[in-house]
C-alpha cells in the first residue's frame, strides 16, 4: 500500500492566475472612452477618489473615476461568483501619474488566487449553457473556436463579463462620488456600461495560470 496522501478537489490545491486588462488607446483593441465620457469612461480602476494625492478637478472626471471603480468591483464579483477568491498582487499604470485621480488606467495586472479551483471551469460553463443551451462547446466572447475549455480561459471570460457588465443598456449603483465643489465624496448613483463590444474587450484581456496543483483523482 502506498505511503502519503492523494489530493482531490475538495482539498485545498491553490491556483494562481496573472490577470492583465490592457486599456491604453490606441494600441488595443478596444476603443477605451476617457476619463470624462459618462457611463463607458474611466476604464478600470481600483482605486477609489480618496487613495490619490491630486483629487479630480472636474464632476465629470470625479464621475469617470467612480465609473472605473465601480467597474472593477463588477471584475472582483464575477470572480468570486463561483468560487472563494482573492485579489493580489495589484499594479497598475496610467499615461502620466498614477497619484493624479485625473489619469484613468491604461494598464492593470493582479494575481486571482482560488484554494479550490477546480469548480470554476464547470461552474462558469454552466453560466455559458444556461444563456444558450446550444452552446455545448463553450464559446465565449472571443467567438469562433475560442471555447471555454481551461481555467484560465474562464477567468479571461469572467474579467471580461465584469468590465462589459451593463451593456449598453446600463448597470446602476450607489457608489462614493469625490464632489469638486465642496471637496467631499457622496454617496451617488452611478451607471456604467459596457466601454466597448465585449469581443474587443476581450481582446484587451489575458488570463494565465502561474502555479497550481495537479490534481489525482480518487478514483
């Protein structure tokens, strides 16, 4: 009888994945909106007013920012939909200075760790079934043959699905606004909608596995 122990995947086998969302025009594929166009501006930001030396200078930078924001806590929900997650190794540029809340991002790479990521494949498939259940070959955003088959292609779908989140139709939510006038952040509505096609945002997004454990099966 063989001595140690077997992994299965209702143990913890961690999976790292390097996330980058390249949103510098106009060398990507999508047509990234500045900082001040309402509902599709301010790319994908992290941060939010209060972590910059130099605040917005205008409402409608202030509310590209929050658009930004926002839009990357759609990215962390999709990501931890389906499976405990976690965010790091989080860095970012802008085309000037990342302190100055006026420069939108024009590059983000983080790190998502799951402890169990063997259920994020079938569950995201799952999702992709259940909006077309003729879609048995898991064709995601990119179109054509590119399906949805490893983990990391279905991390690239869920980064994807959180930055497009709204469509072109609108996702609404209360979120802290920096207010120019009087120097204090609010509580406002705000609405973001997809900043391009999915397929081009798509295009501007990688997903790789970095470490993970293999998995053998019990059976």
């Amino acid at each position: 009888m063989p001595s140690g122990f077997q992994q299965d995947s209702n143990q913890l086998a961690p999976g790292f994945y390097r996330v980058i969302i390249a949103m510098g025009n106009p060398s990507n594929t999508a047509n990234w909106q500045a900082i001040s166009t309402q509902y599709t501006g301010g790319s994908v930001n992290p941060n939010d007013w209060d972590s910059f030396t130099t605040l917005p200078s205008s409402s409608a930078n202030a509310l590209g920012l929050a658009q930004g924001n926002l839009r990357f806590q759609a990215v962390v929900e999709e990501l931890t939909k389906y499976c405990d997650g976690q965010i790091i190794d989080m860095q970012y540029t802008a085309a000037t200075s990342t302190t100055d809340a006026n420069n939108q991002a024009t590059n983000l790479t983080f790190t998502i760790r799951y402890d169990r990521d063997a259920f994020v494949l079938g569950a995201y498939q799952k999702v992709l079934l259940a909006e077309n259940s003729s879609n048995t070959t898991f064709v995601g955003y990119g179109g054509g043959t590119n399906y949805v088959n490893t983990t990391a292609k279905a991390v690239r779908e869920m980064v994807t699905r959180g930055i497009v989140r709204g469509g072109t139709s609108g996702y609404t939510k209360f979120w802290r606004v920096y207010n120019p006038t009087v120097s204090e952040g609010f509580q406002t509505q705000v609405t973001i909608k997809q900043p391009d096609v999915p397929a081009n945002v798509w295009a501007d997004v990688t997903a790789s596995l970095l470490d993970g454990t293999e998995l053998i099966s019990a059976n």
